[in-house]
C-alpha cells in the first residue's frame, strides 16, 4: 500500500468531517482499489458530505470495488445498501448480477431503484419475471425504471409481459401495455388489440392505443379506426394512426377536420369551465398531425385549409412542416392570394421552416 492510499485511509477516521470528506475524494482521486474497504465503512459516516463524497470515490474505483459492494449490498444496513446500489448502479458489473437481482426485493425502494437501474444496464435476463413483478410497485419511480430494465432486456421480456395484459389490476395491465409498446413487439399486435376493444378500463385502453402507435404495425388500424367514435379514445387513437402511417386512415380524418367549425367554439371556455373544450380540440389537433405524418398527397390541400382556422392554425402550420418539401408550392399560393396577416404569417414562417427562401421563386 502506497503511503498516499494509507494516509488518506487513516484520514477518514479523523475526528473532522471535513477532514474525512477530503480524504474520501483523495481517494476518489487515487483510485487505488486499497482504498475500497475504508470507503464502504465511510458509508456510514454520521455526516452525509463524507458518505456522499466516499460513493462517489468508489464510483470512481469502478470495477475493481465491484467484489466488496457486491458483499454489502444485502447487508442489515439499508443506508449502506442504498449507497452501494447506487454506485452498482453506475458501474453495472455482471459479477455482481445475482446480489442486485435479490436487491430487487429490497424493502428500501432506493435499493429496487437503483438495482433495477444496475440491472437494465447488464440487460440480464434472468430478473424479467422479478421486473415484472415490479410494474406493480407502490413507488413510480421503481415502477418506471422496471419498464425500461424490461426494455433494455428485450424479446425475452415479451411473454412474461404478454401474460400480464390480463393481470387482475387495471395499472398492472396498462404498464405491460406501456412496456410492450416500447418494445416495439410485433407479437403483442394482437393481445393489444384485444385491450383496446375488451379492457373493462378506460386507462388500459388508451394505453394500449399508444403502445400499438409505438409498434408500428398496420395490423391495428381496422381496430383504431373502430374507436374514432369513443370520446376518451379518440386521441389516443389518432395519434397511433399517424405513427403507423397506413393511408387507409386518411379518410375519416379529413372529414373530422371538415367538420371543424370555429363559430361552434366562440362562446366556449378551454378551461375548467368546459371540459368537453379540450377533449374534442385535441383530437382534432392529432387529427391534422396525424394527417401530416400519412403523407397522402390528396390531403395536403386539407392541411392548407386548416390554415384558415385560429383553433388549429399553429398546428397546421406544425403538420405542413412535417409533410415536407411537397408542401411549398400550395403555401406560395397561399402568400399569393390571403390577405389575413396572420394567416400570411403562419405560412412564411413554414415556408421558412421547410427551407423555402424569398426569390427563390418569383411571386
């Protein structure tokens, strides 16, 4: 041991707490893996500068600290156990897998935070059943990083999940439906489909509407289109028709925006004071970005309309820059016969947006 290491490890046991803090960093500093032992025992430390200063140095130290804390992390101290799941946390290190899948079990939910975290790094396999458990965890943020150690694990993770579309609470349901979405699993069309048209919850319906936009697959659309008529899916649904992008939706999304009109929302407040304001405008805001996303040539003239509108003008103006370059020649006729200022401006902004310069062609 280097007279630096022991120095600094005999520091930390100084009655100072500023003297164990700056002794904790030096090593930190030195990342000598002589200097693991002390440093665990300083997460401990009554003063929480020196514990957060010793996590921090065996973060540092990295793989070669990974035997110690792997020793720690189902100890009788769940301070200890909390510090060092978050240094495995960042270090993520395989010889340690089997310590952290336990943790998962932690009554500490600092410790199934951050083992879940460790976990989903390691992508190990062998935690998804205990992941799924998780998805019903009181505390989201345990909850939230189980969805993405699930993610991270991939097709194995498929099947469990796929069994928890039907678990007997709603939530349960609707966080497999969340984590089958970000999986992109081409498997889960059906069973989702099976929730968007069956679930006895509204919630786990819609979820399952975004996760099968998230998928991505055409095999949803006759379902998403079956729905545009229930209020409380209809902009879930259209969001997930233009993440697929099937023409076939096009349609009846133009007819939805047809339908707009602005007089019928003059008198109306978007607040507290009309609830009904907000649900019926944001479908057909998605309405027009769902639109854009489709590309089909013969709606672009429908988007252009939408200009006309103050309730949704931002928004088509939004979804003519995701159209495309195909969008400038109906916007330059536009700039050729609107006299409305700002409907003049919304579409300079998004003939700029879509690269389009003055002079580049002559009015």
């Amino acid at each position: 041991m280097s007279d630096d290491v022991a120095e600094q490890i005999a520091a930390l046991r100084d009655e100072d707490w500023g003297v164990r803090e700056d002794a904790a960093k030096a090593l930190g500093d030195l990342r000598s893996p002589e200097g693991v032992s002390g440093l665990i025992e300083a997460l401990e430390d009554t003063d929480r500068a020196v514990r957060e200063a010793a996590i921090a140095a065996l973060m540092s130290i990295g793989e070669a600290a990974v035997p110690d804390l792997g020793m720690c992390l189902n100890g009788p101290n769940l301070s200890v156990q909390e510090a060092v799941a978050k240094v495995l946390s960042v270090i993520a290190d395989e010889r340690v897998a089997t310590p952290l899948q336990s943790a998962l079990l932690s009554r500490d939910w600092a410790v199934r935070m951050y083992a879940t975290k460790a976990l989903a790094k390691l992508k190990w396999v062998e935690a998804t059943e205990t992941l799924v458990l998780l998805l019903q965890d009181t505390v989201k943020a345990v909850r939230d990083e189980a969805v993405s150690a699930l993610e991270a694990i991939g097709e194995p993770a498929v099947a469990p999940l796929l069994k928890t579309l039907h678990h007997k609470e709603w939530t349960i349901r609707l966080r497999a439906a969340e984590a089958l979405g970000k999986l992109r699993a081409l498997q889960a069309v059906g069973p989702l489909v099976d929730r968007l048209l069956q679930d006895p919850d509204t919630a786990v319906r819609q979820d399952a509407a975004k996760a099968l936009g998230e998928i991505g697959n055409v095999g949803a659309v006759d379902a998403l289109l079956a729905i545009l008529d229930v209020p409380s899916l209809q902009t879930p649904a259209i969001e997930a028709l233009g993440k697929i992008g099937d023409s076939k939706a096009s349609k009846p999304l133009v007819k939805m925006i047809k339908a707009l009109r602005t007089e019928d929302y003059e008198d109306r407040t978007p607040a507290c004071e009309d609830n009904q304001y907000k649900m019926e405008l944001s479908a057909i805001e998605a309405a027009v970005t769902a639109l854009a996303r489709i590309k089909a040539p013969h709606t672009l003239p429908v988007l252009v309309s939408a200009l006309q509108s103050t309730l949704i003008r931002q928004e088509a103006a939004q979804a003519l820059v995701i159209f495309g370059p195909q969008a400038i020649p109906s916007l330059l006729d536009v700039l050729k016969t609107e006299q409305d200022t700002n409907i003049l401006f919304y579409a300079k902004e998004t003939l700029t947006r879509l690269g389009w310069r003055p002079g580049q062609i002559r009015l």
